[in-house]
C-alpha cells in the first residue's frame, strides 16, 4: 500500500501520524495491497475553490474526498483526500473527539468515502462516525468527558 502526505498548506502537519492512520483504515478494511492513495492539506482559499468547483457549494469545508478506483500499471489508485487543517481546527467542536484527533478523524472520513462508504444518510453518516471512532480508539465515554 502507498499513501503520499502533501502538504501544501501554510501551516505544520503531522505527516507521519496522518500515514499511519491512513495505512490502518486501508489495512482494516481490506484494501488491496496495490492500493495509492494521496493526502494533501491545503489553506482555506483553496479549498474553497475546489469545494465550489466540485460540490458547487461555496465557501471552505474540512475535507473533500475524489474517489477513482482505477488502475495504473501495478497500482490500485484508490483516490485522492484533501484536507483544511485550519477549518478542522475551527470546526473541531462538532467533532466530539478528543484534542489532536480532529485532523485524523477527518482524513479517515476521507479515506472511508474512497472505500466505498456514504454519509448521505443518517444511517450512513453513523456507520463512518463509529468506523472512524473504531480507527482512532475513541470510545463514546471520552467524547463525553
């Protein structure tokens, strides 16, 4: 499995935490051993412009998710995850996670909706909030606390 961490943002990112976790979500749900993926953080402005450009909602969001599933000679290229760690630290009280989670809980998100998995309905949206509590080893009691 290749998982490429971009950093394209202004601020610092925990490239390595964001790789492991990454490796984990693929490696538990049964991802192909061939499979790519990419993380790349970016600033508000530019996520802004993707969010307009492929959800035709303006304004900037956490994390955008562009699945593919396409082979590229050996490789299983899974999709792409960008990532706002600015808005994720400004929306990270809806999270519900513990301090220094937020960034991970998203990218999981995004790397769950490459899988396969929608949050369209409530039903849905529960499935990925408990698989992404499951990868990161949040229990509810400490969403609580």
């Amino acid at each position: 499995m290749k998982v490429l961490v971009n950093n394209l943002s202004s601020g610092e990112l925990e490239e390595k935490g964001i790789y492991l976790i990454c490796r984990k979500v693929l490696e538990g749900e049964g991802a192909s051993p061939r499979s790519t993926v990419s993380v790349t953080a970016v600033d508000e402005e530019h996520m802004a412009e993707l969010n307009l450009t492929y959800t035709g909602r303006e304004g900037c969001t956490d994390v955008l998710s562009f699945p593919m599933g396409e082979e590229d000679g050996e490789d299983l290229l899974l999709g792409d995850v960008v990532i706002c760690p600015s808005e994720v630290a400004r929306r990270a009280p809806e999270y519900r996670v513990p301090p220094g989670s937020e960034l991970l809980y998203v990218v999981v998100h995004g790397i769950l909706h490459l899988l396969g998995y929608d949050d369209d309905t409530e039903e849905g949206w529960r499935n990925m909030d408990d698989k992404a509590r499951q990868y990161l080893g949040v229990r509810v009691e400490e969403e609580q606390g």
